[in-house]
C-alpha cells in the first residue's frame, strides 16, 4: 500500500501526523473496536452506513482486495462497480495516506527467486535450521546493524529478547561483531548455545573444504540468562564482555520483534544509559504493551484528545495487512473461518449466555467442514455438549453471509496500519523529545515479515551516511 513514508519528517510534521491519526481512529473507533466474532451477535454489518453497505455487499474477496485494500492483481485495473459513497472513499484514501508506508527499498524478495526456501545472500550454515522467514530477517537487520556500529564506533551490540540466538550468530560468526545476547528462557539459551557449536563446526568444515578461503578467528556470541525487567534498568545489559580502556563500553542495543514492552525497554536504555550509542529495534505484539507505560511514551501523544489504544486496536494493529489481501486475490477457502466462528458465537451464548469470546483451540482444515461440523467440534473445544440441537437454517442463513464477514473485517484492517503507525510514532517523538536523533525504516518484506519498520536511533547526527542504512547490500 502507498503511504507516507517515515523517513525524513520534520518534527513538526511528525506531531501533525499524530493528531489526525488520533482524529481519524477516534471517528472510526466503532469499526476497529468491534471483534468480528460477534459479527451475528452483535449486528456489525448493521452498524455501517447504508450506503456502505450498499457499495460493499456482494464483492468477492478478489474484489475487496482490489477496490478496498487498494491492491489488485497483476495486470488488473481498479473497477468499481457502483458509485461509492464519499465517506467509504475518504477513508479509503484516508488510511493510504496517513500510514507509513511498509514497503522497502529492494526488490521483493531477491534473495529467493532461485529457491523459495534457501536465501542466495546466506551462505548454507547460517541457513541450517532457519526459516526462510527468519533468514531474511536476521540478514537485513544484521547488516544494517553492522553498518550502524560502524558509523557510531560501537565496541558492542546487545540482542535482547534473543531466543534461540539466530540473530546474534549470524551479527558475531557472519559478520564479526562482539555480541551479547540476552534471553529470559534457559531452554532457548541452551538450544542457542548447541545451535552456535554446530554452527562453527559447520563453518570450520567449509573452511577445511576451500583451501583458498582464509581461516577466520570467529567469536561466538555470549548467552546471558536474563529476565529485562521492562520498568527499571538492567546492569547486566550494560556490562561490556571485555575492557574496553578508558573510554569504556560503546553499546548498540537490537531486538528482533521484541515482544510488548520489552521493544519499550530498550528505548529507555537508549535513552538513559550513556554507554548505549545507538538503537536498532523491530518491535511486535503491541496489545501486550502496559498502558500507562508502554503506550503513550511521548508528552505530545500523551497530550492528545483520542490517544487511547485499547487492547482490541493494538491487537489489530499486528494483522498481516498484505498475506491478509493476498488470500483475498486468491479468494482462498479458509476466509470463511471468521465467519464459521462468528457462528459459533452465536450457538456459545445461546447455550451459555455467560460464557463470551472464548478462545477456541485451532481446528484444522476449516474450509473442508460444514458449518454444523465446525460448530460441534467448536462447543467441544470450549467445554460445551457438542450434540446439542442446532438451528441448522440459522447457520446456513449466516454461512451466506460469509462475503459480508469478509468485508467488515477487511474495512479494520484497512485501519490496522494506522494504529501500527501512530505507536510508531509515539516512539519517534519520544527519542526526539529527549534530545535523540531517531527514524523508520521499513526493513523486511511485508510479505514475509508484517512487522518490519526498524526503529534506529542514535545520540549523535549521522546526516547523509544515514542513507547508507537503508541499501542492500551486494
């Protein structure tokens, strides 16, 4: 999708784009706080506009990709098939226009045109037991991390919330960084420490096999067992892995879809911690950010009538807007679950009024199911008799309005990238606000990783070597 793009805002401009987020999500809160598995219970097609209901009802999936999430097929042209109404357009132009924009600047993906599995830019022992989701992000945030400890004299880069530690080995045995990676899990740490010994037998193989390659002295990265509290500060983050003379430690903190606030956690490192020089953060699962805490950050936010992001709009604000669309263009089988379990809904609080929106453990191939299936399995599921009578003419009467379900949870998530940007943003103005320089950069492929704006930030200007953060390298 088009939009604006992050890079380069004035600060000015910056909190004007906040308040007409904040405007815009406050005039369509209804829409973004609904749960599309309430869509029967709670009559949502009958809280739109009638006009919209008018222009929307009846498209097929391929149609809602194209007329209303703004991405059609290859080759196709946009045709409306009706006049829609100005208010739907609006919005549409509305939430293309005031979200920042996710795509990046490289071609989508290059990296697996020959193998859609193996990245061409990793070699095959940092491939091992990666996926090529992960190989592609751990790639791309690893250079630019890199590159950023070049530019701002980094002695070491601290991987918080590292997991299994892909990211760091390939920062500290591919790209000869001193790493520390930090990781509250004990069974992720020890899988990483197994993963870094196989890997540099592996490298040590290849070496041995290509006698004209150079041996490298390789420097694993090192595992810290460490829960990072997010409200206070950690000193075992800041430790330097050895003396760094007189100058002391320069650190960069990273994080590769730190979770909640943890993402919020390594700002306040940034931010209060004179050793730490500069920030690389990919962030995920907003609606496990504290509020107050982790949502708003800025005073300018802060300050804001319409700021607040309930649980329900961080929440959709993680949707994959584009794997989303792309299974509208190939109206794939499996759209009909929302409205399978928006079903269920209704079967649930007519045998258990006070049982509401409970979670449903996955059921497998729900397309191949008749609704009455799918809803039997799903009252056994939340402890329910799944033989009790059902309404089958009701459930077939709501299974026809499959397109509908379709339409009204495409209209929130046409708004997702709106809430993604406006915490975003909050950020931005926060590291500015503390005298920081910061910007966006959409990093990943939104195709393969929907959460890809990379937060860098840094205590001194970088100016135009700032750009060289963003070019792929060959």
């Amino acid at each position: 999708m088009p939009g604006v793009s992050a890079r380069g805002l004035s600060y000015e401009e910056r909190r004007q784009l906040a308040v007409n987020l904040t405007r815009v999500l406050a005039l369509y809160r209804p829409i973004l706080d609904a749960y599309i598995i309430e869509f029967f219970t709670d009559n949502l097609w009958g809280t739109l506009p009638c006009s919209w209901q008018e222009a929307l009802d009846g498209l097929d999936p391929p149609q809602l990709a194209t007329l209303l999430l703004g991405m059609p097929g290859e080759g196709e042209v946009v045709r409306y098939r009706s006049v829609w109404p100005l208010t739907l357009l609006a919005l549409k132009s509305t939430a293309c226009a005031l979200a920042f924009t996710r795509t990046p600047g490289f071609q989508t993906p290059s990296e697996f045109l020959e193998n859609p599995s193996q990245s061409s830019r990793l070699t095959a022992p940092f491939r091992k037991h990666v996926k090529p989701k992960k190989q592609h992000e751990i790639r791309r945030l690893g250079e630019l991390v890199k590159k950023l400890s070049d530019l701002t004299g980094c002695t070491q880069v601290v991987d918080v919330g590292s997991g299994q530690g892909h990211l760091s080995r390939f920062m500290s045995l591919g790209l000869g960084l001193m790493v520390k990676s930090i990781e509250g899990d004990q069974r992720l740490v020890e899988r990483a420490q197994r993963l870094d010994q196989q890997l540099l037998q592996a490298l040590a193989k290849v070496e041995k096999r290509s006698p004209k390659v150079v041996p490298r002295v390789r420097c694993s990265p090192q595992h810290v067992v460490k829960w990072v509290d997010p409200t206070g500060l950690c000193e075992e983050l800041l430790l330097p892995l050895e003396s760094t003379g007189h100058s002391g430690p320069r650190l960069l903190l990273t994080g590769l879809h730190a979770c909640g606030d943890l993402s919020v956690a390594l700002l306040r490192h940034f931010c209060c911690c004179p050793e730490v020089v500069a920030l690389a953060s990919v962030g995920c699962c907003y609606m496990k950010l504290s509020a107050p805490g982790g949502y708003p950050l800025s005073q300018w936010v802060s300050g804001l009538p319409g700021y607040e992001l309930p649980y329900r709009l961080r929440e959709g604000a993680c949707h994959a807007l584009e794997e989303y669309a792309e299974r509208l263009q190939k109206a794939h089988p499996d759209l009909r679950t929302h409205c399978y379990r928006a079903a269920l809904e209704t079967v649930i609080r007519h045998t258990c009024p006070e049982l509401q929106r409970p979670g449903v453990q996955g059921i497998p191939r729900v397309h191949e199911l008749k609704i009455e299936e799918y809803v039997q399995r799903g009252l056994q599921r939340v402890g329910l008799d799944p033989q009790v009578p059902l309404n089958l003419a009701a459930l077939q009467a709501h299974q026809a309005q499959e397109n509908r379900v379709v339409a009204f949870f495409s209209l929130a998530l046409l708004m997702a990238p709106l809430v993604e940007t406006l915490i975003l943003l909050d950020r931005l103005l926060y590291l500015q606000e503390q005298g920081f320089h910061a910007e966006l950069l959409p990093i990943f492929s939104p195709e393969l990783s929907p959460r890809n704006m990379v937060l860098v930030a840094t205590k001194m200007p970088l100016g135009q070597a700032f750009s060289a953060l963003e070019t792929e390298d060959s």
